[in-house]
C-alpha cells in the first residue's frame, strides 16, 4: 500500500527547501496532485504494519527535521528524542530506541520508511 506525504515531508527526506520541493510538484518531477490549494504526493511506503499514532509520530518528526539521513553510513538515519537529549539510530529494520531494542516496531522506522521512498521518489 502507498502512502501519501506533503512537500514540506519531500523537502525534508530529500534535503531540499520547501520552495525547491514545490516547484518539483509543479514540474510533475514528483507524483503530485493538488487537494484544497496543498500538493500531495503518493509515495511507495509500506506503512500496513504501524499503528495510525506511531505514523503520526514519524510525520511530525519529518517535519520538525528531528530524524535526518546519516552523513556517515548510507542507509542509516538518525532521530533525536522529543526532549533532543538522546539521539537513535534507525534504519528501515533496526532502531536503537528501547522499543526498538525489544524487537517491536517504532515510530522512528514508520519516519524511516516515508522518508526512503520519498527521497527514492524525488531523486
Ligand atoms: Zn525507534
């Protein structure tokens, strides 16, 4: 199943401003439609698995920046803790968060799935 993310979430996962994300919309260089005067754009996540909260999570954190591409290990991202004390390192099948360590799913990697199949759908 497909999900669908804002610009402001495209510009985030792509490491662009959210003009540059917009005109991207505009030039159909991403899959985007325009609902009620905002661009949306259907992005290839597998979310099925998370519940609607933790989704919600990961979104907000997008669009704070609060979880951002390793410079170091490709594939990797890292996610800093609502109190930006603690920082997690979260890949699409990992997290370094105490849910994570347990084995169950996260918000961090729900935030991890958007952001790679935007990034992959805006490159
Ligand atoms: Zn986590």
């Amino acid at each position: 199943m497909a999900t669908t993310v804002t610009t402001t979430e495209i510009a985030a996962a792509a490491g662009v401003s959210l003009r540059t994300a917009q005109r991207w919309a505009q030039q159909g260089k991403v899959a985007a439609v325009k609902q009620h005067g905002r661009w949306i754009i259907t992005v290839p996540a597998q979310l099925d698995d998370y519940k609607p909260h933790q989704i919600e999570s990961a979104r907000q954190a997008i669009e704070q920046r609060a979880i951002l591409p390793s410079t170091r290990r490709p594939g990797m991202w890292t996610a800093v803790s609502s109190n930006g004390t603690t920082h997690y390192l979260v890949h699409a099948n990992a997290c370094t968060c105490a849910a994570g360590l347990k084995g169950r799913r996260c918000w961090h990697r729900a935030a991890v799935a958007i952001l790679t199949a935007a990034a992959h759908r805006a490159a």
